[in-house]
C-alpha cells in the first residue's frame, strides 16, 4: 500500500494560516459586539413602533409581543393634537435649529482664528474655550435667566433709565433671542465642543491654499469663505448634525427661558397631564406616549439616514476618536 505524503508547511506557510484566523477571529468578535450594540439601539425604537400602532387595549394584552393584532393610527391623531405638534415643530425649527446652524457658522469663525493667527491671550481664550466644554449649561442658566430678563449692553440701557425715570431694559425671555444671541456670538449650546472640533480640523489644512488666495488680492474673510470652508465639508457636515441634535433635544434651557413659543422637546414632557385634560381620551395610554415619541424623533431619524454614510466617513477626519 502506498504511503501518501502530507505537505509540509513552511513557517511562512504556518504564519500566512495563523494570521488568517485571527483576521477571521477579529471579524467575528467585531460582528458579534456591532450585533450586540445594535440590538441595543433598535430594541427601543421597534418596541416604540410596536405600542404606536397598537390600540390602548392590546397593552394589558399579554398575548400581544410585538405584532399588534390591531393596527391603528389613532394614538398618532391623539398625540398630535396633545402635543400641539405642528406648532412646537414650528417653533422648535424656528428657534432650536436656527440657533444650531447659527452657531456651526459662528463657531467655525472662531475656531479659524485659533487655528490660524497668533494674538495676545490666545491661550487664555483658548482656555475659557475649554471651559466652556466642562461647565454644564445648569451653572450658568439662572444668572443668564436673570440677564434675560433684564437685557443690558455694558450698563449703558441701565444708565439712561436711570436718568430719565423708566426701567427701558428689555424682557427678552421667552423669544428665540434668548438662544439666537448666544449663537452669534459663539457661546451657544455646546459651542465650546464645536470650536474645538473645528480647530482641529483647521490646524491640518494647507496653509499653502490661504497662501496662494492672499497672493491673488483676497482678504482673510474672503479666504476663509472662499477656501476653507469648501475645503472643511466633512467638519461642518460633523458640527452641524451635532449642533442640530443638541438644541433639537434641550429640555432644560427651554422650559426656563420659553414660556409659550415651546418647542417639541418640552411639549413631549408635558404629554401625559395634556392627554389626561383632552376630553374623550381619559387618562394617559402608553400606546398614545410612543406615538408622540416617535413623532419627536422621526425628523432626527430621517436626517440621519439621509447624512449617515457622510457622516461616519468624516468622524476619523475631524479629530474627535480617541
């Protein structure tokens, strides 16, 4: 009987296998975490949709899992009408999402002057700029509220209400001024993070391309508009989804600075005492709180998937991993 020889392996042989299968071991462990992360995120939206289009009554029913023997559109009607939703959409797109793309302009202004010149206290300024990222916006809302109430510019609108007998300080609480003016002047929600993104980002640009707009005649406005910003799309994409999901989602700011123009975020916290005072419903549904909660949510879910691939491929260029 003939003996059949068994291929010897070389240790670059041996190498070549064992470096496949940790690549394959890699793979699996890394599908297996994505899994496991994504199972965490999508459990709570489908369980979301599952009681939104279910009827009140089909809660308390334990034969209902997931699939709702009864699908209605019901809880979405009620859930608009409790929550007033075309008019907080209005305004939280008025006030919360201006006040976002407002600051993914101003914040890049400043951020460009970090990156780019070298004057007297920059690295104090710089400083402050971090601060802002470490003090949260709950230190400083009462004194703002107060500021607010009582708008001033360096005492000079005080001074002359003194002088003329009358109190001519402006109220400027609950109107969109209380978040635009922060905004314009790049001290907005989370604008000490967004200053921060954009200045690393600006720091490994060229300077060759600045230079070469300076040598043709243009100014350093005109630069920064004409150069850098096409040349920062995935910077500003990064901000801008940011800005524009922070200030979607304040709670805190808004229900202390708006009175009636309120935005979604707080006419959803408000959403069990309005079903519960709606004639005809009786009191709060679970079904009616996940079809408000997905009416909230689904404009964010929405622009997301429209910019999630630009998105994600921009991450590792903006410096904020790791």
């Amino acid at each position: 009987m003939k003996s059949i020889k068994l291929p010897e392996f070389t240790p670059k042989t041996q190498y070549q296998i064992k470096r496949h299968g940790t690549d394959i071991l890699v793979s699996v462990m890394r599908y297996a975490f994505l899994i496991a992360i994504g199972y965490v995120v999508l459990i709570q939206l489908i369980y979301m949709c599952s009681y939104a289009f279910r009827i009140p009554e089909e809660t308390k029913d334990a034969s209902v899992v997931w699939v709702p023997k009864t699908f209605t559109l019901n809880n979405f009607k009620v859930a608009i009408e409790a929550l007033d939703y075309f008019k907080s959409f209005f305004n939280t797109v008025v006030v919360q999402v201006l006040s976002g793309l407002i600051e993914v302009f101003t914040c890049s202004v400043a951020a460009y002057g970090f990156a780019r010149y070298n004057f007297k206290g920059k690295k104090v300024f710089f400083a402050i700029v971090i601060l802002m990222i470490l003090v949260p916006p709950q230190m400083t809302a009462v004194s703002m509220s107060l500021n607010y109430a009582y708008f001033d510019l360096f005492g000079i609108l005080g001074g002359i209400g003194k002088l003329i007998g009358r109190d001519i300080r402006p109220n400027l609480l609950n109107s969109g001024m209380v978040f635009w003016l922060p905004s314009m002047f790049g001290v907005g929600l989370r604008s000490g993070l967004f200053i921060f993104i954009y200045n690393q980002f600006f720091k490994n640009l060229p300077k060759e391309l600045e230079e070469a707009a300076y040598i043709d005649g243009a100014n350093a406005f005109t630069t920064f508009m004409r150069v850098v910003v096409p040349s920062s799309g995935v910077a500003f994409l990064t901000v801008t989804i940011f800005s524009v999901v922070w200030h979607w989602n304040d709670y805190y700011l808004s229900i202390l600075y708006l009175n009636d123009n309120q935005p979604l975020s707080v006419s959803l916290s408000k959403l069990a005492s309005s079903i519960y005072n709606m004639s005809g419903y009786g009191s709060d549904s679970l079904t009616y709180s996940m079809a408000a909660c997905l009416l909230y949510v689904l404009p964010i879910i929405v622009m997301y998937l429209l910019l999630q691939r630009k998105f994600i491929a921009s991450i590792d260029r903006v410096g904020i991993v790791g």
